[in-house]
C-alpha cells in the first residue's frame, strides 16, 4: 500500500513552527491548535421517523392492507460528546447509524419524516445548517472530488472557497495541512475515476477529510470514514480520528465492521440495535456491561464481530429477538443513561450566544466565490484527460469526414438536397455530442455541487453563471475549428458574414444542447436516468426540425411541437443562411418547399431564450432537491 508509509507521517509529533513578526519570535498558528472554546454537543430524547412503504412480502406477513407506515428509525436517543472525544457509533447494518449522525449534524431530510428531540451545542445553541459551518465539518462516505484535479488542487480551491484568506496564507494551510494528512507523496497526483487511474481508495478519503479540515472544524461528523478501505489503511485512518481527538477536536463517526485491533483503539462507543442506543461509553467497559446482562463475548473473539452478529434484529423479527432487545435497552436504561445524564448535566460549559459560535466563520464574497468557482471550473474543463481530448478528436474526425463525403455537393436537385441533408447533420452533430458530454459531466460534478452548495460553501447564482461562462470559450473553439474545415470544403457561399452566421448558428445549437443537459441532470437523480432522458428529448426533436418531415405537412395537433425543437431554429438559420433570396435556374428555391416561417434574428433569439430557459430551470430544480 503506498499510502500506508505515508500515513506514517501522519500527526503523531506536535511540530510547532516559529515565525518573527514585529521583532519577535512567535509560534505559527497551526491548523491543529486548540480554540479557546471548547464546545460540547448533546443530544436530547431524539426520535426520527418516516413514512415508509411495506413490501409485498411484509404486507403478507403481517397480514395488513395499508400501503405506508410509520417506521421510527431512531428511538429516544441521548447522549454528549465533549472536546477531545472521539465516539464511534456502530451497529449491524439498517441499526439507524448514518440516520443518527444526520440528525446530530443537521444533515437530515425532513420530507415525509417527523424528528423530535433536540441536539445542542453547550446546551444552548441548536445545531442548524446554519451555524454548523463554523465549527464543524460532515466528511462523508463517498468521495466527493472533481476526478481530473490533483489531490492539491482539491484542498487549495476547498482553502480559496471557505476562507477569505491570502494567496500566501491559503498555500500555507494547504501545505500544512497535506503534511498533516501524509498526503506529501500524491499531492499531485490527479483523483481518477474508474476509467483513468489517480489516487488510492486511502489517498481519496484522507484528501476528501482534509478539504474539510481547512476551516479548522472542532467537530468532525464521519460517516463510515473506513469502508472500502483494507483493514491497515482502516487501523490507520481510525488512528488519524483519534488523533484529531488528542489535538482538542471531538470526532463523532459511524463504523460498521471494524477489525479487533481497530475496535480497541474506539476511546468511546455508542452501539445502536434497531435504532435503540444499547450502550454508550468507554469501549472497552462495554463487554462488562453485555457480560453483566447475559451476552459475555466469548473468549478470543472480536467483541465488535459478537456485538454486530448478537445484536441483530433479523427481517423477520422473531419474538426472541424482540425479547432480547428489549432487556438491552431495559439494561441501558437502568445503567448506563442514567450515568450519561448525570454526567451531561454535570459538565458546565460556556454558554455561548449564536453570534459567539459563528464568530471567525468567514467566506469569500459573492464576486470572489464567482471568480474562483469560475477558476475551478475552467481547470475542470481543462484539465480534464477525457474531456478535451475526445471532443477535440470527435470534432477533427466529424469535420474530416464531412468534407470528405460533402465536397462541394453543387447547386443542382441533389446537390442541395445533398447540402440540406448535411445541415441537418451538421445540427445533430453539434447536438448529440454537447448534449452527452455535459451530462455526463455534470452527472458527475453534481454530488460535489450538492455536497458544497449544502455545506453553505457558495451561492448557487455564482456557481450557475461561472459553470455556464467557462464553457463559451471551449466551445466556440470546437465550432470555430469545425465551421472553417467544413464551411469551405462544402462550397456554401463564400461571404464573410455568411460564415459567422453559420459559425454563431452551430454555437448556439451546441449551447443551447448543454443547457439541455444541464437541465436533464439538475432534474433527475442519475446518470442513467440522465441519459435515457436526453435521447427521448433529442429523437424528436430531431424528427421535428422541419428537414426529414415537411412542416407543412403536420398536422396542427403535432406541428405545435416544432416550436419547442430547438434544432428547427438552427437548421432553418442554415438553411436561410445559404439560399434566402437565390434563384436557381431548374429548380425553385428549397426555402419555399420546406415552408419555414420564420427570419434569421427570430431565429438567433429562441436559441437564446431557449438556452437561458434550460439553464434557468436547471437551477431551479438544483435549488429544490438541494438539501439547504
Ligand atoms: N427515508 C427513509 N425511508 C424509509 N426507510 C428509511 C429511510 N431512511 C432510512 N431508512 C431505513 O432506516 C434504517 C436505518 O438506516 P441507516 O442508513 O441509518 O442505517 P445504517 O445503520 O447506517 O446502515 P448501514 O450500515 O447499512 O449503512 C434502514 O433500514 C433504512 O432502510
């Protein structure tokens, strides 16, 4: 494992540095120091229910005809964590683990649910996705980061973004903080995906927790931070967690099958059955507890491998199981809260106003968070392997052909048929390809997008206007590139502002594609679905552009359907381009055969409203099934 030395390095040695300022010799501030709070979250009698659907077989079992039911996924739950701990909820898999670290950290839906309780910071304060940013991080199970940027690029934007700091201070945190990630050896090797080689599954999830970690959060929120990962890289990410705790942060995560050697690093353990917290305190402590209520872990074996196989509540949910898991939470009730409770009520902590929590929370400004989110998005685009390389390819390969198959198809019956045919490839070419890049890529990017735009991270204007922005320049290129192989070599007219026409049309075709996109993958949850949705929008739209089917000859209960294909814009713009007020000596003008009604401008201007239309409705639906 590569990254397995690497994490050697990881935070074992506190290393101060010393910096003069004003004539003096002073410690540097480091990401790792204590803040001078400290801050204690709790919870309170927390209880989390949905409105969930039977299935087939459950309707049968229980012999019931209603469709829903009230399903409590956490049960009464209570608890603290202070700074400095480091608490590892587990339970087998469904017990309500990921449910109860969204709840602690405002990370929960709330659409079809009822939550009741209250989580609290210094027993004060609410915990909501408003103050959350200041003082705590949610790193996530999945690896939300941009696959064509380098593990650096990752944590500095993560650095631009979050902190209103200078050019100088962000490269300092960035370093700092890579060194304390052991992330020296792959800071510039690029994330990956599953096509194209980048970073380990290790290297991945210690940079996704070390772009959190640059605002310095006290509390960390983990959600399964070692799954995936093979048990020495888990061991060591696990010793990572508990560092951060030594070094004053408190660290809350969800585990779900940890090895022996990794269970007894946990300093602290809250086990949930079926949503029920069955034990919460010291790790080790617990096998007296269970031992002392009947389930000893036997002898030699993990008792996190025991706790996960004995504490389970089957699909079934025999009368024995239920037994069992009442007289644990009857044991739990009766030993251990009341000691959880004692000592919740016994530490005093500062009590702190909303303004106090937030203080020091700074964010770059809506024009400094455009400019970077523009910067990242054009380092996106650029950099991204797949991306510039296929489309340049696609685009040469396209237009080589073109020119070779519609060399000058000449002005006679089939050479204009010839040259309205290759127009209307022309459209779906700069139609099919555009369409299928930005859903693919937005696909992709949209966790990101959700994760950060929920994390309050940015706006969603400047995100919009920077994401569509960044794509002017690269595809006017492509059209630029393919307009001048294909535009000579058919022998349309050779007028200069003809061409830009021709250029501009294309352009704003493939525009006006992505923003199709774009919309399609704001508006559906997957790629796939994505996809499947966009040849049901571009067949017809095809079908409908005026050129394989007559528009005059729809019927008006169909024709209707023209207006809203957006390649019946660009084709007649082509079309009209080239033969608006020409006579040809055999035949009569094609333009008057095809029965377009509309002008060139009109044209240019339902592109327009079209793409701002997409573009308007993709931020619409980011806006509705964004969790903020
Ligand atoms: N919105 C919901 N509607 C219906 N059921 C839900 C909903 N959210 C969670 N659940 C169910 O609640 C239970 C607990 O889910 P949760 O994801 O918290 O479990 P977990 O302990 O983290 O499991 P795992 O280890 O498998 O990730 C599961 O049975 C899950 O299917």
């Amino acid at each position: 494992m590569s990254n397995s030395q690497d994490l050697e390095n990881t935070p074992q040695n506190e290393n101060n540095v010393y910096v003069h300022e004003g004539g003096e010799i002073k410690r540097k501030e480091s990401l790792f120091d204590k803040r001078s709070r400290s801050l204690k979250l709790s919870w309170h009698n927390l209880s989390y229910t949905v409105k969930a659907k039977y299935t087939k077989e459950e309707r049968a079992r229980l012999g019931v005809q209603e469709k829903y039911y009230d399903k409590e996924i956490v049960k009464n739950a209570s608890g603290y964590c202070e700074q400095g701990d480091a608490l590892f909820i587990m339970g087998s898999s469904g017990a309500g683990k990921t449910t109860l670290l969204n709840i602690l950290s405002d990370q929960i839906s709330l659409k079809n649910a009822a939550l009741s309780g209250q989580v609290l910071i210094n027993d004060s304060i609410r915990v909501t996705s408003d103050n959350f940013g200041s003082y705590a991080a949610y790193i996530t199970q999945e690896d939300y980061l941009y696959e064509s940027f380098t593990c650096e690029k990752c944590i500095e934007f993560a650095a631009r973004l979050r902190l209103n700091l200078t050019r100088e201070e962000t490269s300092e945190r960035v370093d700092e903080i890579i060194e304390k990630m052991g992330l020296q050896k792959c800071r510039k090797t690029m994330v990956g995906s599953e096509a194209i080689k980048g970073l380990s599954g290790g290297e991945k999830r210690r940079t996704s927790m070390a772009v959190e970690l640059v605002t310095n959060p006290e509390i960390l929120f983990l959600d399964e931070p070692t799954s995936g990962l093979d048990s020495f890289t888990a061991q060591k990410i696990v010793s990572l967690l508990i560092d951060f705790a030594n070094r004053g942060k408190t660290v809350i995560a969800t585990i779900h099958q940890p090895n022996s050697e990794v269970f007894q690093k946990f300093p602290k353990l809250l086990l949930l059955m079926d949503g029920h917290t069955i034990y919460q305190g010291n790790t080790m402590e617990s096998v007296e507890h269970f031992k002392s209520i009947g389930h000893q872990v036997p002898e030699f074996s993990n008792p996190s491998d025991y706790y996960l196989k004995e504490f389970y509540i089957s699909f079934e949910r025999t009368e024995e199981e239920q037994k069992k898991m009442n007289a644990l939470v009857d044991g739990y009730n009766r030993d251990i809260l009341p000691k959880i409770e004692s000592a919740m009520e016994s530490r005093n902590y500062d009590q702190v106003t909303e303004k106090e929590l937030q203080k020091g929370m700074t964010k770059a400004s809506f024009l400094l968070q455009f400019w970077i989110l523009l910067c990242r998005s054009a380092y996106n685009v650029f950099f991204h392997p797949m991306i510039i390389k296929f489309k340049t390819i696609g685009i040469l390969t396209i237009a080589l052909v073109c020119m070779a198959v519609l060399w000058d198809p000449g002005e006679d019956r089939e050479g204009i048929r010839g040259t309205i045919g290759s127009f209307l490839f022309i459209t779906a070419t700069f139609t099919f390809a555009p369409i299928a890049t930005t859903t693919r890529s937005f696909s992709a990017e949209k966790p990101v997008f959700m994760k950060e735009y929920g994390n309050k991270t940015y706006g969603l204007i400047p995100y919009a206007i920077s994401n569509s922005l960044v794509e002017i320049p690269f595809e006017s290129t492509y059209a630029l590139i393919f307009a001048i192989i294909v535009y000579f070599s058919m022998g349309l007219e050779a007028e200069v502002g003809k061409f830009f026409i021709f250029l501009f049309a294309i352009t704003l075709n493939s525009f006006c594609a992505m923003s199709m996109g774009l919309f399609l993958s704001a508006a559906v949850p997957n790629e796939e679905s994505a996809i499947a949705l966009t040849n049901l929008f571009v067949a017809p739209a095809l079908l409908l552009c005026g050129v394989p089917v007559n528009l005059g000859t729809l019927d008006p209960w169909v024709g209707w359907l023209t207006y809203i294909s957006p390649l019946r814009y660009t084709v007649e713009i082509l079309i009209r381009n080239e033969y608006e007020g020409r006579s040809f000596s055999e035949i009569e003008n094609p333009i008057s055969s095809l029965d377009y009604n509309l002008n060139i401008p009109f044209n240019f201007a339902i592109l327009g409203v079209m793409i701002l239309t997409f573009r308007g409705l993709a931020v619409l639906f980011l806006r509705i099934t964004s969790k903020r």
